[in-house]
C-alpha cells in the first residue's frame, strides 16, 4: 500500500468476497504477503487488497503430482506438504522463506535457479480461478497434466502483476524430489572465459539443475538426480569443467542455494532490486555498464536471467535498460512503477487487458 494513502486494505476472506470487493471498487489491486513491494504497492487512487485470508491447499494427489491451492497460501506451507511425499515444485519458487504466496508468485513470474533444468513457473501452471475486472469469477486451465481444452489463460496470468484479474487459485504440477545434490563452484580469470564454460555446460548432456554466475568468473554448477547413478554423474561432470574448484555437499550445499535467487530483496534504503531477463550474448555490454554504476549482480538459468540491485535513480536504470533493449521487473526500491527499460510486450497485453479488464479495475503497468 502507498506510503501516503490512509484508506483501509480490503481483506477478503472467501472467493466470493474478492469477487464483492473487486466490483465495489473504482480500482483495486490485489497483494499477497508484500514480499515483492513495487509491484504490489497500489498507486495513488487505487485501493488495496490483501490476499492473506485466501490460505490453504484444496487438493492435492501425489499420485497425480499435483496440487490446487487458494493464492495467498504462502510457498513453504505448499513445499512441506509435498516433501512429506519426497515431491517439490522444481523451478525453485523464490523468496519462500520471507513468507511469499502463490498467488504473488504466478503474478511475479518469477523462478528460482531451477528452472536451468525444469523451466520456470509458466511450465508447471495448469489451472487457474480468477475474478476479472468486470466483476466474473472465470477458470482458466484444469486440474490435469492432460488439458488441451481452451484458451492458455493461465500463463497469460504468469507475470501479470495483478493488472489482469485477481488470482484465487491455482493448480500446478510437481515432480520429486531429487535425492542426491552436489554442486561445484568454479572460479574463471574473465566474464568471457565464464560465459563461455556456460555455452559449453548448456550444450553438454548433464542435465545441470542449476547454473549460476557471479561476475566475473565465479560459477556455480549444480547437479541432483538418483543415488544409484549420481556418483557416475558428478565425475564426469568434474572432468567436463576442470581445472581448480570446490565441492559442495549435504547441508552447506542446500544453504548455499537457499540463498541465491531473488539477489537480496532486503538491500537497503534507495536500492533498486530488479530482475532482467537476458541471453550470454547481452551480459557482457550490460555488466560492463552495471559495474561502471556500482552494481551489484548475478546471472542465474544459465545466463537468461540477471538480478542486480542498482544503487542509482530509476531514471538511470530506465536509460541503462533502454540503451541495451532490455525491460526489467523492480521488485523493491524507490521506483513509482515495477516495469523499466523498452517493453516490447505492451501492446499484446494491452489487448488482453481490455478483454479481461474492460471496466479498467486494475492499474496499468
């Protein structure tokens, strides 16, 4: 919620007073737990609606790998159940320890090292119940692996920021968990030496869980799979990125991930957190220029992701991003709006948003 805005936060307690709450606002925005505040802070004339109420899982058949939840049931309360069953969602859902929803999640769109493997959360959305802006509670999807009906609207939701609709619900696929990891933090004398071991990892056949970079050499490279093979696995793997590195097992191992992605929401006063989506061939023009402004930055899935927190103003940041074609996602820091730099989506989610939000209930981007 603003800073400067005084009004109440709505806070439904069923589907049915989301759609009531929806309908009797001017302009709504919808928040899970505040985890990621620029996007889920109302601007100015908008009110705000906490999704805390909406908790708990609805369905879940481990059987069938997966689940149906209500959007404000936080992550960890979803990944304890399914480790009782040796399952977990696999693009590492982000900022799960400091409480995140699922909701705020698929909103987001964001992923967690994971997804290097797996893909991100748009490849494990099934189903989805939402309340459009013209007060409809409409699903998207189902509640199977096997769904081929209809129009893909839950991943038009994935990364919609709450300007679309109001998610109630999801349904999402799971898959186990392995039971061995290992990963390897390797140190390269240049960023180009670095991005080049990442061009080879992605074209070798180690099916990596997780590969990550912190300029200008350092790598991190994670490998999970059965007991029976993972020895076999993790030699030759060793052999493939050679030279001088570390092993990292059991419980150190685990940390050290838990800690990577998103890069530190909790940065400090006037620092920009922001996520960027990227290729190997952009890093390099874009790390020179976040270095130059005192930048501190990762790049996770193999390099198609960077997460930076950016010292500077929102203004820089926003002519850095355009200069470099780029369009990034503030998560937290002093930026009046969550999107900066050239958004070449706008005008396909613009149509989809007159067609869901036609009575414009939701704010813009």
């Amino acid at each position: 919620m603003n800073a400067v805005d005084s009004r109440p936060i709505l806070r439904p307690r069923s589907v049915e007073e989301v759609v009531d709450s929806v309908c009797a606002c001017a302009q709504v925005l919808a928040f899970g737990a505040g985890t990621k505040p620029v996007p889920s802070t109302a601007p100015p004339g908008c009110a705000s609606m906490s999704l805390a109420g909406l908790s708990g899982i609805l369905e879940y058949d481990p059987c069938e790998y997966t689940f149906t939840a209500l959007a404000g049931t936080p992550l960890a309360t979803v990944a304890t159940e399914l480790a009782r069953n040796g399952q977990h969602m696999p693009f590492d859902p982000p900022l799960a320890a400091s409480g995140a929803t699922l909701g705020g999640t698929i909103a987001s769109g964001l992923s967690g090292p994971g997804r290097q493997r797996y893909g991100g959360v748009r490849d494990f959305i099934l189903g989805v119940r939402f309340v459009t802006g013209a007060g409809e509670l409409v699903r998207g999807g189902g509640k199977v692996v096997k769904n081929a009906a209809g129009f893909d609207i839950p991943k038009l939701l994935v990364g919609s920021l709450g300007r679309m609709g109001v998610l109630v619900e999801a349904t999402f696929k799971v898959f186990p968990r392995p039971r061995a990891f290992a990963t390897l933090l390797a140190q390269r004398p240049t960023l180009d030496d670095a991005l080049a071991t990442i061009a080879r990892l992605g074209a070798a056949p180690f099916d990596i869980e997780a590969l990550e970079l912190d300029p200008p050499g350092a790598l991190a490279i994670r490998l999970g799979g059965a007991e029976e093979t993972f020895a076999t696995r993790l030699a030759a793997l060793e052999r493939f990125v050679g030279g001088a590195f570390t092993r990292l097992e059991g419980p150190a191992e685990g940390q050290f991930w838990e800690t990577r992605a998103p890069n530190g929401t909790g940065a400090g006063a006037g620092v920009l957190v922001v996520k960027v989506p990227l290729t190997l061939a952009a890093i390099p023009a874009l790390d020179t220029r976040l270095a130059a402004g005192g930048a501190h930055r990762s790049y996770g899935s193999g390099g198609s992701v960077g997460w930076i927190r950016w010292p500077g103003s929102v203004e820089s940041l926003e002519g850095l991003f355009r200069e470099q074609a780029l369009c990034g996602l503030v998560l937290a820091g002093p930026s009046p709006r969550p999107l900066v730099g050239v958004d070449r989506a706008a005008s396909f989610r613009r149509r989809i948003k007159e067609a869901l939000d036609p009575n414009s209930r939701f704010p813009e981007y």
